[in-house]
C-alpha cells in the first residue's frame, strides 16, 4: 500500500538522524573537554560523587598548604631559639669564669657583668622582634593565657598544648595521690652524743665527703658538720626534735624524687655502735632514694619527676613545677583555668577538633624564662643583671648558675618540642595528605574524565550512522515519487 500524505519511513530515518546527531555531539563535548561528565544529565550519581570528591581534593590542597606553612613557622621560631640558646652558652662562660675569683679581679667581673647585662638584652630583644610575616612568635603572643592559679601551690605553670574544641576555656585540677620524698635515713642516740670515735662517709647526690668524730662528740656538732658540707654532698642532717638531742637525727637528700639518694655508713673499725634506719624502728639500711611526686591532672595520671609532673595528651600537654608544701601532701588539691591563646594549626581538609593541634610558644624574654626557687623565692634570668639579688657583683655565681641552668633547659626543650612537632606531625601530615590527595584525584577522573580511546571510537561510529542515516532519509524522502508512476499510467 503506497501512501504520499505520511511517510513513516522518513519520520524513522529523521528520528535515528536526530539521535546520531545527538550521540556525536556528545562525543565532540566530551573530547573537547576532556570530561565525561559535562552536566548533570550525563551521569547524575556520578556527579554527586564528583562534585563531593573535589571539595575534598580542595580541602586536602589546602591542608597540604597548612602543614609547609605551619613547617616554616616552626623552622623560623627554632631558628630564633638557637640563637637565644648561643647566648645563654655564652652567658654560662661568663658566670664560671667570675666565680674563680681567686684569680679574677674585680674589675673582670664587672666587665662579665657587662656582657651578661647585653646578653640579656638580646635575649629580650630577640624575644620582642622575632616574627613570621606579621606574627609575632616569642613575646608570648602564642603562649596559653591562665588565671587563678594558686602560686603557693603551683609555682609553675608551662602549658604546651590545649584543644579547646567547643569550650570556652579549659579548666585545669591537680590533685596529689602520692607525696613527693627526699631520700631519708635515721640515727638513734639515746644519749645525745657518738659513744665511741667513727669515721663517716656521707654520699649524695652533689658527692661524698668522709667525716671523723671523737667520742662524746653531740649530734649538734655532727649536725653542724655535715650541713656546712651540704654543698659538695647534698645532704643535709636536723634533729627529730629540736628540743632533745637525744632524740635523734635525720639525714635527708636536699633534692626531692627517685633520683634523689642519701647513703651514711661507717668506715674502719671504729663505731660499730653506729647503725642507720629507713624511719625511727624502721629497717636497718645505709642507703634510701627519694620519691617522685604523683599527682593526677584531669582525672589523668601525670608523670612525675620530683615536685615536677607532666601530660602530655592530645587534649593538654602541660608541665607543673609544684611548691614543695604542696608536693609533700597528699590528696592536697589545686586548680586553675587556662582561658584562651595558644597556635591552632589547622592540619586537615575538616574543621574540627580532631585535625587541628594547638601548640603554645611562650615568651622566651629574659623575665619569663628560668624560672628557679632559691629561698622560698623565685627568680628570672633578669634576676642575674646588674643591680639584681642574683648578679655577679653580689657575688651570687652559684644562684646565677642555678637560674642559667633552668633557663638552657627550658630553650632546649622548647626547642626539643617544636622540632619533634615539625618532624613527627607536620612533615608526616603533609605526606599523608598527598597520599590521600594522589588517590582521591585518581578516584575522581575515574569517575568524571574522558576515556579518549573509548570516546573516539565511539565518535567513529556516531560519523558513520550519522552519513547512513542522511542517506536512508534521501531514500525514504524519494520513495513517495513512485507513486506517481501510477497517475502516469
């Protein structure tokens, strides 16, 4: 049957036309973009997955970006603390060579104090200057700001690290579960003097020092003896009551903790009379070791050192220099609030608690580091410039000393904690993330690229049914004209 008013053959042929055309187009946009998926019609589940897989690449682009910045910080900072760290060597030399002032004049000193006074200055000056593109980094600007914190029982407070996370400020309570001890050893002299002549060797730990006694020699002149060589031993003796000699008498190690130690025991012959003791009827021994505090912060057990303890968490890293009272009682409570501050690094693609880290720099200026106890008082090393108690023209060299000493330390731990931060965090979170970076990259052209092999041929087989298709709607087109053959008959 032979119809001129509707050719259905040439609808079909326009219609599979219209889709090679169409299948082409695609092909031409994909090979032109290098993209697989140019609009959501393509592949819309895919593109979801996409879209969500490059804002993680630009997260962990720029995460990438945080830790080699944060790198420099640090680098920058440790680069300045060396330099504190020459100085304070320098002042080191200066304060043992004025204390030989046997052969050492006046005036040598006071030109030592000179130097000392200059050193301190670009100690304070580097403090106050050293910066990062605008950020200030050791005049305490990123140091951890506390308040209420009970100075008779915390004399110091270091914080390293906080997360604050939702929290407005952290609060901060010590409590002590085990008291801290020097090493303690007891003598008992019913008499209240040395019955026969001895011979004694104190040990401890500054050194050991041999004593000799007569007999009828009192526990006040022993007493007397081994505190004026407290210094070379470390040991120091007092009566168990200052009322009655015949009390007896302690001899304790000057310093608190398990590396604290006191040993006594007799030489020679002579004294066999002499026995010592861990407590009054305690067990017979010549030697006993201190005991390290033990204290809990936060509900967390703390490291403890002497009356010094530590934590080091994720969530506070803080360091503790207690008073002597309150490191020697036990169940004794303190606490404070560490109300803001601090540098937060932002190390990951998300914000959140877990992939930043706050890290706290403190001042380093000479009034803030050093921080020792010398008779119930606390001094800086600002303490040891000219015109303070601890200065070398007041003939404090051993002060001096003690201070410096406490203030290399805390440079070189300060230094210690940056640099384990920079190597062990930041350079490692940086590999990470590009490890991370190089395999959601891969997923995600997986996902959205073009396959030029596959869209090629297939561009190939769009041409060739895209000319099929234009001459079968020729043909179709022109089949109607036979039925004009019959109207010619």
């Amino acid at each position: 049957m032979s119809r001129i008013n509707t050719n259905v053959s040439s609808l079909i042929a326009q219609n599979k036309l219209a889709r090679s055309n169409e299948n082409m187009a695609v092909r031409l946009q994909r090979l032109s973009t290098g993209l697989r998926i140019n609009r959501g019609a393509d592949d819309p589940a895919g593109l979801i997955v996409s879209e969500r897989l490059r804002s993680e690449l630009k997260g962990l682009t720029q995460a990438i970006d945080n830790s080699e910045r944060a790198s420099s910080v640090i680098s920058t900072t440790e680069g300045y603390l060396a330099e504190v760290a020459d100085l304070l060597n320098s002042i080191s030399s200066l304060i043992v060579n004025s204390a030989n002032t046997g052969g050492v004049s006046e005036e040598e000193i006071a030109a030592n104090q000179l130097q000392i006074d200059s050193a301190i200055e670009s100690i304070t000056r580097i403090s106050n200057t050293a910066s990062f593109a605008g950020l200030q980094l050791l005049n305490g600007s990123l140091s951890y700001v506390t308040s209420g914190i009970a100075t008779s029982a915390l004399a110091g407070v270091t914080v390293h690290g906080v997360q604050f996370g939702t929290n407005s400020n952290i609060p901060v309570a010590v409590e002590v579960i085990q008291s801290a001890q020097t090493g303690q050893l007891f003598f008992s002299a019913p008499t209240g003097t040395l019955v026969s002549a001895i011979t004694l060797e104190i040990a401890g730990n500054a050194g050991v020092q041999t004593m000799s006694f007569v007999s009828g020699t009192a526990l006040s002149a022993v007493l007397a003896a081994v505190n004026t060589v407290r210094d070379t031993t470390g040991i120091s003796a007092s009566l168990r009551n200052s009322a009655d000699p015949t009390s007896g008498m302690f001899f304790n190690s000057v310093t608190y903790g398990s590396n604290s130690f006191v040993g006594v025991r007799r030489l020679g012959d002579t004294g066999a009379f002499f026995e010592t003791f861990l407590a009054p009827g305690g067990v017979a021994t010549q030697r006993d070791t201190g005991r390290d505090v033990g204290a809990v912060i936060n509900g967390a057990l703390a490291t403890g050192n002497g009356t010094k303890v530590s934590i080091n968490t994720p969530a506070l890293a803080v360091d503790l220099d207690l008073s002597i009272d309150f490191a020697t009682t036990l169940n004794a409570l303190s606490d404070f609030t560490i109300v803001t501050g601090g540098a937060t690094f932002q190390l990951g693609p998300s914000i959140n608690t877990t992939q930043q880290v706050g890290v706290g720099i403190q001042s380093v200026a000479a009034s803030r580091i050093g921080g020792t106890s010398i008779s119930d008082g606390r001094f800086f090393l600002d303490s040891i410039k000219s015109g303070q108690p601890n200065s070398l023209l007041a003939g404090r060299t051993r002060e001096a000393s003690a201070v410096l000493a406490s203030a290399i330390t805390e440079i070189a731990s300060l230094r210690g904690r940056l640099g384990a931060f920079e190597r062990n965090t930041l350079q490692t979170n940086a590999r990470s993330l590009q490890i991370g970076l190089e395999n959601i990259m891969s997923s995600e052209s997986k996902i959205r690229d073009a396959d030029f092999a596959q869209e090629t041929a297939l561009l190939s087989r769009s041409q060739i049914l895209q000319q099929a298709g234009t001459s079968v709607l020729a043909t179709a087109n022109a089949s109607a004209q036979g039925v004009l053959r019959l109207l010619q008959q």
